[in-house]
C-alpha cells in the first residue's frame, strides 16, 4: 500500500511516528511523508520515506493561507492516491480531512493534544471546534490520547464515541529509551523542563519558581531544553529567555537532536503544562527512570502517579510547584531512584509503543481491507 503520513512539522514526524513508519516499511509498504521542509526531511529519506514538502500556516488564522493549504492537500491527494492516509495536529487533522474527502480517500485521525485553542476559550475556539465536526465526518477513525479529549469531542458533537479510538500517546520505545542511574553530583542537582518554549507549557512559572528557589539551593540547576520563538500565539521570545539567562534564572540549551543524553543528566524532569494530549517527554523521562514533576491537568496527570513515580501540581500556580520541586529535592536519592524505577515500570505496562503501532496496523487493515497490515510490530 501507499500509505501518507502527514503533521505540522518533518521533526514531528521522525521524533512520535518513527515506530510506525519502521513497521509499514517492514511490512513492505511505501510510506511518505507530508510536511513542510526542515532539517530533519532529509534524516526521513534516509529513514526510508518518501518525503514531500507541504508548506502550512502552523499556527496561524489566516483563513486565505488555510484555503492555499487545502488546495496543496487536495493536489497532491489527487495525484498520489495513496490508500490510507494519517493525519496528526489541527491543520493536517482538519484540512487533510476536506482534502481526503474530495479525493475519495480513507483517513485515520489523531487528537494529539488540544492546544493554546482550547486552553482559552475564544471565537477561534468555536470555529475551530466548528471546522473539526465539519472534518470529522470523513475520518475512518479518530484516535484521542487522553479520556478527557475524547469525551469533550463526543459531548460536543464534533465526533459520534464509535468511530473513536483511545491510544496511550504516541507510545515509547522502551529499547532506545532505556533506564539510566541518577547520578552522583557531589550536592548538586539539575531540574529540566523539555518543551517548546510556550507560555502554556507552564515555562514562566518554572522560571519563578527557580528564582524563589535559588537563593536557598545555590547548587540547583533550573534548565530548558527546546525551541524558542515558534509560530505561536502564546510563544516565549527568545529575547526573553536570554534575559532569563543573563539574570542567572535557568539555562537554555536551544534544541536537540537527541534528547536522552540531557535526560540521563537530568535528576528530575519538569512540564508544569496547562494542557496535553499525553506529553512524549514525560514518557521519555519516565522510560528513563527519571523522578518527575509535573500538572495535575489532562494528559500529564494519566503519566504520573502522584507521590508514586513523581509529583503532582496545580496548574498555572507558581506557589504550589515551587513547593512540589523543593520537596523533591529534599528526597533522598534512594526514594528519588524508586520513584524512577516505577515509572519505568508504568511505562512497560502502558506505554509500550507496540501498543500503539500494532493498533495501527489493525485500523489500517480493517479501513482498507488488506490483511498483509494485521499483525504485531
């Protein structure tokens, strides 16, 4: 089969579905990948994939450069005619739908998260909620991560519960994020937030929270790891953060490739989040037996235990997570690796990628009929 894959981002693609891809290609189907071009389109070829650049307004609400994206998705179905296609993030999920529907091609969908749109409620927040009901209608399926998500798009009307799914995020991969011993620093400890640099990623109460915190744990480290200055409404500008830097709040180490080393570095990672759909960097934290501190919101609260393989917060308050850090920090090591090696174990029973991918390769045969798709990854 020929099989599309298409998200906001081609480092979206290669960091959350790299599991899935390996599999179709084992199974000997052609998988390309729609998004637009960046630095990691080419690691995709090299991967396997067929890529094909598909520039989209992320983001934006510009309904004239959605209209252009519509068009771009509607070609290149038109002329690719692929059996299956795979949707992930607003715009590929909304207009990928239009698109499919015009060519006569079947659509898998997945609500990988909610998002700024939903956080605040707002017109955009109605027609977004307008043009899912509208997009829906086509996909064979629509996969949620989160019960929560699930219930309020079926309450809302914006899907019928049969046609959904329920899927523990995009899954780990327990082999390459393997566990890792909490390190010994001689007295010093390091805090690490992994995200984009977004405002409701909870990033500005982190960076308080350091600043209440520092003055009484000199040897504390308050780091962020991720993109700065996206395409976002409620993106933290790069200006800020280096005043950040300069007053000796965090440190910033930009992007990277290859997130495990700063993890196994890390002695307990943070996403003070307002919202997700089920955070990739907390599986990945947690795959690697790090301690975790994180919002008691929807999708970050069904990764960790509270008190078991981490710490809950409120959402948004400063206050409550400089307490839950300081009381990490006052653990002992032993209780700190305990609390890892249990998230290691939460991993192993829910998070599997296989899960994931074998639910795929399911939905994929059922909606196409071939059966060379069924089988365990």
């Amino acid at each position: 089969m020929k099989v599309v894959i298409c998200i906001n981002t081609a480092w979206n693609i290669l960091n959350f579905r790299r599991g899935l891809i390996e599999a179709l290609l084992k199974k000997g189907h052609e998988v390309i990948a729609l998004a637009p071009r960046d630095e990691f389109a080419d690691e995709l070829v090299r991967a396997g994939c067929r890529f094909v650049d598909m520039p989209m307004p992320n983001g934006g609400t510009n309904p004239i450069e959605d209209l252009r994206l519509l068009a771009r998705l509607k070609s290149f179905l038109r002329k690719e005619r692929p059996d299956v296609l795979l949707t992930y993030t607003a715009k590929p999920n909304i207009y990928g739908a239009f698109a499919a529907r015009s060519c006569g091609v079947p659509v898998v969908t997945n609500v990988a998260g909610l998002g700024a749109v939903f956080i605040s409620k707002s017109i955009v927040t109605l027609v977004v909620k307008l043009l899912y009901r509208w997009a829906l209608r086509s996909s064979a399926r629509v996969f949620f991560q989160n019960q929560t998500d699930r219930d309020l798009f079926v309450r809302d009307g914006m899907v019928t519960m049969e046609k959904t799914g329920l899927l523990p995020g995009s899954g780990i991969d327990l082999h390459r994020f393997q566990p890792q011993p909490l390190r010994s620093r001689g007295g010093s400890f390091r805090f690490l937030l992994i995200g984009r640099m977004l405002r409701d990623k909870g990033v500005t109460e982190f960076v308080e929270a350091a600043r209440r915190l520092r003055p009484r744990f000199p040897n504390v480290e308050f780091v962020l790891l991720g993109a700065a200055d996206y395409d976002n409404p409620a993106a933290i500008s790069r200006v800020q953060i280096d005043s950040w830097v300069a007053e000796g709040a965090v440190k910033y180490l930009g992007t990277r490739k290859d997130v495990r080393e700063e993890i196994a570095s890390a002695d307990c990672v943070v996403l003070p989040s307002y919202r997700e759909g089920t955070p990739r960097t907390l599986l990945e934290a947690a795959a690697m037996s790090r301690p975790i501190v994180t919002t008691d919101a929807v999708g970050c609260r069904e990764v960790v235990t509270d008190g078991e393989t981490g710490l809950l917060c409120r959402v948004a308050d400063t206050a409550d997570l400089t307490e839950k850090l300081e009381k990490m920090l006052l653990l002992t090591g032993e209780q700190r690796s305990s609390m890892g090696k249990a998230g290691r174990r939460k991993m192993e029973r829910e998070f599997d990628e296989r899960l994931v991918v074998n639910r795929y390769l399911t939905t994929i045969s059922e909606i196409t009929g071939d059966t060379q798709s069924v089988g365990a990854a």
